[in-house]
C-alpha cells in the first residue's frame, strides 16, 4: 500500500511518523513538502505525551496550566473522587456555607503554577503529587523536525512531485466542502505568553471555523487544518490531530465500511474539540445541540456530560464551565450523607495537605 502526505509542518509530520511507525513494512510512507513549517509556539495536551513515548521523543517545555480572561484551569486532577462523587459536588456545597477559595485551590497542579514550583507526576497514588499533570509548550519549527527524523528513521521519504498512491493524506489543503461554525466561533484564540508555566491567550484571530463535511473523500483523508478550524490554540487543535492521525493508522479507511467509520468518527472528535473552545470564548446565545444540553445539565445539577470522543477530561469541563459564569444550581444530593461540619473539615485538610506539598516541590 502506498500513502502520499501532501503538506508541512507539524500536521503532516506527526501523520507521517505515526504512519511509519505503525505502518512498517506494510505500507510505503511519502512526504510531498508543500511550504516551510509556520514559525510559532504551540500547546499540547498530557494525552500527547503518552503519542511521544510510542515515538521515542522526548520535546516541549512542560505547561501546568491555561489561562483564558481571569480563570485558571489547571491539568491534573481537582481534589479527589469521594464515594463516587465528583469532588466539585463538595465544593458546591461548602461554597454555598460560605467557602471562599475557588476551585483550583484544590488542585496541586494550579497551587503548584501559583509558586513558581514543578515536579514530575508520581506513580505512588497514595502519594498527593500522583495528582499531578502537565502539557507542553512546543516550538512549531523544532517540534516538525524532530517528527520529521522520526517519519524518514522509519522509512517515510520525501518526494518532490506527486506519485500515484492508494490513500492521499491533505495536510495542506484549503477545505471545500465546508460546514461553517463562525456563528459560533467569530474568532480563534492566540498564545499570548506563558508565566509560571502558565499559558495566557487572547481570543481575537481571524478564523474561518468549520470543518469538512467528510474527513475521506474519494482516496483522499484531510488531518489538521484542512479538516477543521476552530481557533483551539490552547491545544485543541494539536489533541484533534492526534486523535485523527492515530485513527488513521487503526483504520486505514480505503474500504466502504472503515470509510464511514472513520469519518463517523472523526466528525464526533471535531465537534466536541469545537463545543469547549466554544464554551471558553465562543458565542453561548444558540450554541450546538450537545453543548447546550451539556451545558444545562452542569447549570442544572453539576453533572458533567461526557460523550464519545471527547477531547477534554471532565476536570476541564467543569473548570471551563465555572470560568464562563456557568455554575450550577444545586449539588449531588448524596454529598449530604456527610455531615457539613466533617465535610468542611476533610475539605480544609485536603486542601492543606496540597499547600504543603506544593510549598515543598522544586522551584521551577
């Protein structure tokens, strides 16, 4: 089988050494450079470390948390589970008694970025910095050539025209048949600096946000920018390449059936990339159907839906919806079955055991 990746950058090499990687001696790997790598900085996930690792590479500066108006949302985790609640229920209800620390306090990734402190995730989860989480800022010019030495070590080459080939993967091109969500989404946001391995963003890009109606059309998958806009500068739009780019390699879509699944699929990861960055700076008047009963459960009773192919954990979820005024009206009931004052009191210690730990981490 023979795959042509027609683009440049980071889109079409992180689909090529994906594609080599896994596609070693099954299928032949050619990269059709079509303009020099774009010169900017761009946000990972923590999901993306876990793709680096099967890559062998190890990039980017580590990242604790994002800052879009005056919220911080950190990764990591939020307090902890307790009997099966989501800790934000607790929250709620002493927030209601008068709590007034905001969600993050209980985060040691946030409280970790508040005093200029890092250290790696533990794999001890009784220990408190097993809580812990990053991404990464990565260098766009940089991030594409080490991609790139990973793509041409396992067999991808560069070609310079157009050779015949069984499945062209657009990394490049300008979508045609084109689903528009600029009602919602006026404009992408932009990385406007980083501090305390914070990244702050504005949202004022120009953006022409959509995506195609069909990721395969005919022999030809679009990855990246040629299959959606939706501004996610804060590391949506690279998760949403690497999900595409890793199911293109489980599923290969030159069949009838692996097509439909791949674009049923794919469309699914577009959308729900597109309602959180519509959540964070969007236009919320009519927002898309799945957002807007997301929004009304969290608003009604703090639930978080989560649906297939989400982008974003549930942690992000509620951190944003908070950020955006969106706070629900009531809690779990079954955080009642702890007495108010016990509660109070194993929420104050939890969150001074995260103080401590964060105080005692290494500057960063």
């Amino acid at each position: 089988m023979k795959i042509l990746i027609v683009g440049t950058g980071v889109d079409a090499w992180m689909t090529a050494a994906v594609l080599a990687t896994a596609a070693r001696g099954v299928a032949e790997i050619a990269v059709q450079e079509t303009a020099p790598p774009a010169e900017d900085q761009r946000i990972a996930l923590p999901a993306l470390r876990g793709l680096h690792a099967r890559l062998g590479i190890e990039v980017g500066t580590p990242l604790l948390a994002l800052r879009h108006g005056g919220a911080v949302e950190p990764f990591g985790d939020t307090g902890a589970a307790l009997e099966g609640l989501s800790f934000h229920h607790y929250w709620l209800r002493a927030r209601a008694d008068g709590e007034p620390a905001p969600l993050e306090a209980w985060s040691l990734t946030a409280q970790a970025a508040a005093r200029g402190r890092f250290a790696a995730r533990s794999a001890d989860p009784r220990s408190p910095l097993s809580t812990l989480d990053h991404g990464l800022l990565l260098d766009a010019v940089a991030y594409a050539q080490t991609l790139k030495a990973v793509a041409l070590k396992a067999g991808a080459e560069v070609v310079d025209h157009r050779p015949d080939a069984d499945l062209v993967v657009d990394a490049a091109g300008e979508p045609g048949d084109w689903i528009d969500w600029s009602a919602w989404l006026p404009g992408g946001a932009r990385l406007t600096g980083v501090e305390s391995r914070v990244a702050t963003f504005a949202h004022d890009t120009p953006l022409k946000a959509g995506r195609r109606a069909r990721a395969v059309t005919g022999n030809v998958v679009a990855v990246g920018g040629a299959l959606a806009q939706i501004g996610a500068a804060d590391g949506g739009d690279l998760h949403l390449l690497q999900t595409t780019v890793s199911r293109l390699a489980a599923l290969l879509p030159t069949g009838p059936a692996a097509v439909a699944e791949f674009n049923r699929l794919t469309a699914l990861a577009v959308e729900r990339a597109r309602d959180m960055a519509i959540l964070r700076w969007g236009v919320l008047d009519a927002p898309p159907e799945e957002l807007a009963w997301k929004i009304e459960q969290f608003q009604s009773r703090g639930r978080v839906v989560m649906y297939d192919e989400e982008t974003w954990p549930e942690g992000a979820w509620t951190h944003a919806m908070l950020a955006r005024g969106v706070v629900p009206k009531r809690w779990d009931p079954l955080v009642e079955r702890t007495p108010l004052g016990a509660m109070r009191e194993m929420l104050g210690r939890m969150k001074a055991v995260i103080e401590r730990t964060a105080e005692a981490m290494p500057h960063a």
